[in-house]
C-alpha cells in the first residue's frame, strides 16, 4: 500500500506546547477530545536550575524544552488522488447521471443545434449563442467558434455530427489544463486553506473532502477559521464528528489566530491534511479581502511552506460572476485549486470553459450535490460529454 503511512519518528516535546494550545479550546470543541490523538511522548527529564548562590532551597525546577528539528518533507512519498475515490461502479454512473441532468439545459441548447442542421452561418451563429448562454463568456466562446470554423475547414467536414465531434474535441482541449489531481503526503501536514464567497458550499465540501481523504488512510484535522457565526463552528463540528476527525474552534476572535493553533496541533499530532475553513465574503469587501491574506501570512509562519493548497469554492450558478471571484481570489491570495459546487442545479456549465480561457487555475473538485459521493475529481472528458449530451 502506500508508503505515505510512514510515521515521524523522532521525539514530540515541541509539540506539547501546540497540544495545550488545543486542549485550552476543548470547551468550544468537546468533540476534539473523542478524536483519536497519538500518545504524545513524554517531555524531557526536568533539570534543575540553580537560581544563584543567594537563593535559599527549594530549588525552582525548570523544564527544558529543546526545539526539534523540523521533519524532512523529502522523505515522504507524494500520492495522487487518482484514479477518483469513487469505488463503486454504480455510484459513478449515478453521479454522471446527476452531472448529466444538472447540465441538461446547456446540453439540450447546445446539440439541438446539430440536429439535421447544414454547416452554414446560421449554424455558427446557434452556437455562438448557445455558447454564451451557457456562461462561457465572449472570450472562451471566440475562442471555440474560431477554432471549430478551422477544424471544419482543415478537415473538410460535411457531416453537422462530425461537427459537433469536433466541437467536443476542443472543449475538452480547453478544459483540459483545469485537469489536476490533488497531491497528498508532499508535507505533513498538508495545510489547505478555503476560501469563497457566502454559501458557496466551502464547509459543506471540506466535510465531503473530510471523508474523501479518510479513505486514502489520511488523518485529517479541520480549523474553524469562521470565527463570526456559532452556526459555522457547529456546521463544521458536525462534519468532524460524523468523520471522526478533530476540529479546533474558537468561540470567537481572530480567525487567523484560530487557524494557528490548528496547524500546530495538527503539526503536534502529525495529522497528514489539515483544511482551514474560512468566513464566506465578497471580493469586494476589502477589509474581509485583508483579513483572508492575513490568515494565508500567519499559516505561513506556522508552517515553512504553508499553506500549500490555497483553494476557491465557487458555486456554479454564480454564471459569469464566478470568474470574477476566481480573478479578484487569485488576485489577493494566488489561488493553487478550485472545487466548484451545485453543477447539479440550474448551472449552465460554460462558466468552465470560461475560466480555462480567462483564468486557468486548476479545478480538482467538482459537487453535483450535498451527499458525500456528489464531490468528485474534474475530468475534462467527462464534463465535455455532459455538456455535449455525450
Ligand atoms: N445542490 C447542491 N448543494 C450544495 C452543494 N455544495 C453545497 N451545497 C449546499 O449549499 C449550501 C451552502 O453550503 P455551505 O457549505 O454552508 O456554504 P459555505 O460556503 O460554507 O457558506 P458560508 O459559510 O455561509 O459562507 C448548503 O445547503 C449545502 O448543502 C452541491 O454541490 N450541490
Ligand atoms: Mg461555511
């Protein structure tokens, strides 16, 4: 199996520190008590410190704590998260399904079109606007019709199926660079911070992603980092019990002190993946916009390195909106990944195609639903054929 299970060897004293740091939240989170912790090895033998000739017994003992050297990220052995988690057969053809129906509109739209047409203008010009209702944006939509009026020329197709076999061709061309799979065990931990606007599914696709990961043999811890609504820690605390994994939470204050505190106890209790979870705000509140590159700096100087994944949810029925979140996000916290969610809803789809052209930072997760199995890794090819009717 995986050679990620290795464990650190190496003594924990620097670690206890990060533990009482947790253990002081344990009111907020009684649930990270439940959650199993690794033994944490005993602090060194205590020395005691002379406190000069005048100083009369007793002796005041003091504990040395020597600071560990840090664990060599070399050593780990990185792992892909593909083939998808999805084991099931049956599980994945009823998320295609879901995929399928949720993009139904878009697909109807688009291979109506090609319906016992002629490939003339009139044809070009359906698509065009096929291609713009379905959220791909003038760029993107361009950029496919210039491409596909070549590809007919080059290769003299008459035949309007060869047509649209064409079209699905370089949309999956297109999408393709979004294709990433998400790479574990490259530190431990693996420190992802979530951002997005309101009700983009962020909690809800960090407890889907939870599980996910749990069953790579992943230990995950999960930071509360919405640190404005109780509604928010409990949402996040349900995910952590349902899944068994340790939340920390703070009742209120700074989210990027909370989020601190989790990378060194998740550091402390040698957690493979930690997922800060973050308050939902708009791109345009500046000081909310502030306070999330905050948090990225202080997780930074929790972790040399961290936050290695710094990943945007965006909710698929935002349309064109969506590309502007990815742009301002990426603008204010250089965006690693994407997990766009409620493509199973009344999204239109073509908001892919337009962030592939416009802004193309890779999509690892795609959410055609609230269940677990709904999150599922992005493939090109499977997308094009949803929206293509495929
Ligand atoms: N249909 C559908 N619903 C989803 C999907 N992902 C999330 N949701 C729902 O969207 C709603 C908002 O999800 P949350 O995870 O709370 O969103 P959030 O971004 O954390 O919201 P805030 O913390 O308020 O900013 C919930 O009702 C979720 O169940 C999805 O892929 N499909
Ligand atoms: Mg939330």
């Amino acid at each position: 199996m995986f050679s990620f299970f290795k464990r650190f060897k190496g003594s924990k004293e620097s670690d206890t520190a990060a533990d009482e740091s947790l253990a002081a939240q344990d009111g907020a989170t009684p649930e990270a008590e439940a959650a199993p912790v690794e033994p944490v090895a005993p602090v060194q033998p205590v020395q005691p410190v002379e406190r000069g000739a005048a100083a009369a017994p007793p002796v005041v003992a003091t504990t040395i704590i020597e600071p560990q050297p840090e664990p060599q990220d070399a050593a780990l052995d990185t792992v892909e998260i593909v083939p998808p988690p999805m084991q099931d057969a049956g599980a994945k053809r009823s998320w295609l399904t879901r995929l399928k129906t949720g993009l139904a509109k878009t697909s109807s739209n688009l291979t109506g079109i090609f319906v016992g047409a002629k490939i003339d203008e009139d044809l070009y010009e359906e698509l065009e606007t096929a291609l713009l209702m379905s959220d791909a944006g003038v760029e993107a939509t361009e950029f496919l019709l210039e491409s596909l009026r070549e590809k007919v020329r080059s290769e003299r197709l008459t035949d309007p199926q060869q047509v649209k076999i064409a079209l699905r061709t370089l949309l999956v061309e297109l999408l393709k660079p979004l294709e990433k799979s998400l790479m574990l065990g490259r530190a431990q931990p693996l420190v992802m911070m979530i951002a997005g606007v309101n009700g983009a599914g962020k909690t809800t696709s960090i407890g889907k992603l939870a599980k996910h990961l749990q069953s790579f043999d992943q230990s995950v811890l999960l930071a509360a980092g919405d640190t404005f609504r109780a509604a928010a820690r409990e949402q996040l605390a349900i995910w952590g019990q349902r899944n068994n994994v340790t939340v920390v939470a703070q009742e209120s204050g700074d989210p990027a002190a909370v989020i601190f505190d989790a990378v060194g106890a998740a550091r402390a209790r040698k957690i493979d993946v930690m997922m800060a979870d973050t308050a939902g705000r708009l791109p345009t509140q500046l000081h909310l916009m502030e306070e999330l590159r905050k948090v990225k700096r202080v997780i930074g100087k929790a972790q040399d390195g961290a936050p290695h994944e710094v990943l945007l949810v965006i909710d698929a029925n935002t349309g064109q909106n969506a590309l502007t979140q990815v742009k301002s996000f990426d603008d204010a916290l250089g965006l690693t990944g994407l997990i766009v969610t409620k493509l199973d809803g009344t999204a239109k789809g073509g908001i892919l195609a337009a962030i592939a052209r416009q802004r193309p930072i890779p999509v690892y997760f795609i959410g055609v639903g609230e269940k677990v199995e709904d999150l599922q890794p992005f493939s090109a090819e499977e997308f094009s054929d949803a929206l293509l009717g495929g």
